[in-house]
C-alpha cells in the first residue's frame, strides 16, 4: 500500500484488528522506506451504512467528517493523536453495530456515543462538542456557530451598556429613551456611541486604543474569555478566540504596559457585530 508520507509501496503491517463484529479490519501499518506509520481499512462491500439526519434525509456514514469534529472539539487539548484515532474508531465500531440490522444510525444517536466518550476522556472538549453538537447536525459549522455564538455574546453586552447611557431631550430633561441601532442617522454615529462605551471602560474585558494613524482599536484581555465561559460554556482561550474570527492576538502596550491582548480596528469590530445593518449615510 502506498504510504502518505514519501509515496513508497513497500510497507509491512504491524498491528491487525476486526472491528464491528468481524465486518471490518483495521490495520497499523509502516513504511519500510521512511518508517511512517499509517491506518488502512477493509470493509465488507455491502449497503452503505447511513446516517438519519433530524429531517429525514439519509447520507452516508463520514468517517472524516466524524473525526474531523471529533479533532476540533480536543483543539489544544492535551490529547495525543493515536488517542483521538482510538476514540473515532471506537465511535464508528459503536454505531455500526448499533445499527447492524438497519445499516443506519440517527444523528442524535451518534452524537451520544461521541459524547458518551468524550465525558471519559476531556471535559472541555465534552462542553464544546454538547454546545455544539448537541443534534449532531452538522460537523461542518462547528466554527461558524461558535463565530455567531460570540457575535451574539457582543451584541447583548453592548446592547445593555446603550440603554444605560442617558439621553437628555430638546427641553433638558432625561427621556425614557435609549440608543438603538434604529435610531442612528449614520454608521459614524452608531459606532460613536459603542466607541464611548468601549472608551469609557464600561466593559471590563475590553480596553480602547488609538494608532498613531489615529485608528481607533479595541483590544480584548483574558477577562473576555471568563465572560465567555460565564455565558456560553465557551472554553477556548484568547489566542484561539482571534484565530477562530481572523483577528490579531499580539502584545499592544496600554498605559505603559506591554501584555498579550486581541486587537482589532473598532470599524471592523463593529462590522462584525451588525454585518446586516445598512445605514442612510444622507439621513441627519
């Protein structure tokens, strides 16, 4: 068999297992050119083993895409790869003999065996996959429902420092209303009044900054993933945070103090936060 690794033939089996009650065999294998080891599988030709999706529909059983959510949820975790390989070849063992006579599973089936597993063996990666994968939907939008899970958190934290802030109206009196994103005349004025709240420090894991360009940033410290956790059983640290939403995780010097922070334009940041809004630029 072709190894991935340099592209020889020339390989010998080291370890041989049968799984799912003799219908198939897995086999360690090794390089004998450039001694990478690597896993090959024979299967019994047969109906496909499918998987009942909540609304019905039939596809077939995806080992990759198992495994690649599987691998997402353990993400930085200290997990080694052999032990991840074990948990998704115990996984597909599982639910090919849960569903032998049917030659399918349910969705929300197999997402229990996943996180059956993964409570034995991590406890955050247990949290991710269940706020995520709790219907075993969908393994390819594991980041986008933590980007909008995020999005969200911003949205509602901003949205209760707006109607805090006083409103004083034409006769000098304080009125009952607040700062909503409908009463904007423009783009710039909306993001004035998110820049004052970000400004005036009235988020505590948020801190402004401005470029010498005169950019105006916002940068994030460790506290917002403690607030994360707090709401969303969110578990990834700020390094990770940046990297899931494509912003910058870099030592910005504040007051003096050079620490690790995200930072991100406050433009873009509000972009983030309302990618739908469209403002009448001709309005006030």
């Amino acid at each position: 068999m072709r190894c991935p690794s340099c592209g020889s033939f020339d390989d010998k089996v080291i370890e041989s297992r049968t799984m799912a009650n003799g219908e198939s065999t897995r086999r360690r294998r090794e390089c004998n050119s450039c001694g990478y080891r690597f896993t090959s599988y024979e299967h019994i030709e047969e109906k496909p083993f499918m998987v009942v999706k909540r609304d019905n529909r039939r596809q077939p059983f995806d080992r990759q895409k198992l495994e690649k959510g599987i691998e997402r949820a353990l993400e930085k975790r200290p997990v080694s790869t052999l032990t991840i390989e074990n948990i998704v070849n115990e996984i597909e063992d599982l639910a090919i003999t849960k569903g032998k006579v049917t030659r399918e599973i349910s969705t929300s089936e197999l997402g229990d065996l996943v996180l059956e597993r993964l409570s034995s063996v991590d406890k955050v990666a247990y949290i991710r996959f269940a706020s995520v994968y709790k219907h075993f939907e969908n393994l390819d939008d594991f980041d986008t429902n933590q980007r909008e899970d995020i999005r969200n958190f911003f949205v509602d934290q901003f949205n209760q420092e707006r109607k805090k802030i006083n409103i004083i109206d034409e006769n000098g009196y304080r009125s009952d209303d607040t700062l909503d994103i409908d009463e904007a005349s423009t783009s710039e004025d909306f993001e004035d009044v998110n820049w004052s709240i970000v400004n005036n420090r009235k988020l505590k894991w948020a801190l402004p900054r401005v470029s010498r360009a005169g950019n105006r940033h916002i940068c994030f410290t460790q506290g917002l993933r403690t607030a994360l956790s707090e709401h969303m059983n969110f578990c990834n640290d700020l390094k990770s945070i940046a990297e899931l939403i494509g912003w910058v995780y870099k030592n910005v010097k504040i007051n003096g103090k050079s620490q690790k922070l995200i930072d991100v334009k406050f433009e873009e940041f509000m972009e983030f936060l309302y990618p739908n809004i469209e403002f009448d630029e001709d309005m006030g």
